[in-house]
C-alpha cells in the first residue's frame, strides 16, 4: 500500500520513529521500530538535510508530548493545555517543512496567528537562540535591532537568523517587545539545538 502524505507528516513520523527506537528498551519492539526507520530514511534523507533546524524542533517537541503523556498517564484528572500548546508548535513546525519543502499536500488548522517582537541582545547567539525557541510557540518572529547594537554584532546575526524569523529595526515596530530572557529556554532545548553550548 503506497499513501502520499505531506513532507511534515513524515518527518514528523520518523521523528517520533527516533524517539522510540531511543526510549523503548524491548529488543524486539526496537527491531520493528527500526525496519520502519530503514524503509522511510532513504526518502526523507536529503530534506532532513536541508530542514535540519526545523527537524530537530520537531523531534524536540515531540519528545515533550511524549514526556507530557507519561506524566499524566497515571492522574485521574489534568490540565490539557500544555499539550495542547505542544501540539500547536508541532503543527507549526510541520507547516514551515511543508512550505520550506514544496510539499504537494499540506497540513490545515484554524487557530489564530501569533507573533512576538524580540528585543536584539549584544550577543547575537543568544539573540538567535532564544528566537528558535520563540519560533516554537508564534507563527512571526521579529528580531527588533536598536540603533545602539554594534554593526559587528548586526552583521553576526544577519549571517546567522535562520529562514522564518526575520530582522527589523526598532524604528519599525510599534508592537510590544520582548526582552530576552536565557533563564526562560530550558536546558534540555539548548542541548537539543546546541550540544557543544552544554558541553562547554
């Protein structure tokens, strides 16, 4: 049986295919979890390639759904909103894969947009690395660069912003801005998105 599925579908599915094969300690579950992987590779190889930023979001957020649902596995009652949050920022990512990818079949829902204005550090790294995890949770994300910001630390972060979150000067916006806060990603995001920040 052959189903032609969305780009984000799949990248999605061989994301949460990962996150089994790495989780699940049955040998005999893991060998059919990874005769799936070996079937699906070969085809999603050179988009998770070229997606790679998007890709790691994606198995980032759904390791947290997976987490959510352990934890609350064993409540008789609970607050469904954080998973349904995830779940937003998962739908998110596998739109900007179905887009970024040219996929021929893409993924609809009808929640609203949302967006944030985030105020550019002095270290553009930073700077880039709270955006990411911005990205997860709103729909725009804008870098807002004061007239104060360095020219090296301007031309660092227009080299390094990656696709789908862009740089404008504070002169255009009159939007609400966010000022970075690195206590607010959790370490185990910047592991994901970084390893060699954690390592050090």
């Amino acid at each position: 049986m052959h189903i032609q599925v969305s780009l984000g579908e799949i990248l999605d599915k061989y994301s949460i295919l990962e996150l089994k094969h790495e989780r699940i300690a049955q040998d005999s579950k893991r060998h059919e979890i990874h005769l799936e992987m070996q079937e699906i590779y070969p085809h999603i190889l050179p988009y998770m390639q070229e997606l790679a930023l998007e890709y790691r979001l994606l198995k980032y957020i759904n390791g947290k759904i997976w987490d959510m649902n352990e934890s609350y596995s064993n409540m008789m009652s609970f607050d469904g909103k954080p998973i349904m949050e995830e779940n937003n920022a998962r739908f998110r990512i596998k739109s900007r894969i179905n887009i970024k990818g040219n996929s021929f079949l893409k993924e609809q829902k009808s929640y609203n947009p949302v967006q944030i204005n985030i105020q550019c550090s002095l270290s553009a790294a930073d700077t880039i690395l709270y955006a990411q995890y911005a990205y997860l949770y709103h729909d725009l994300v804008f870098i807002v660069v004061s007239n104060d910001i360095p020219l090296a630390i301007k031309q660092e972060l227009a080299a390094l912003v990656p696709n789908g979150i862009y740089i404008i000067s504070n002169t255009d916006s009159n939007a609400i801005i966010k000022y970075i806060d690195m206590a607010e990603i959790p370490l185990d995001f910047i592991n994901a998105q970084c390893p060699s920040l954690v390592a050090s």
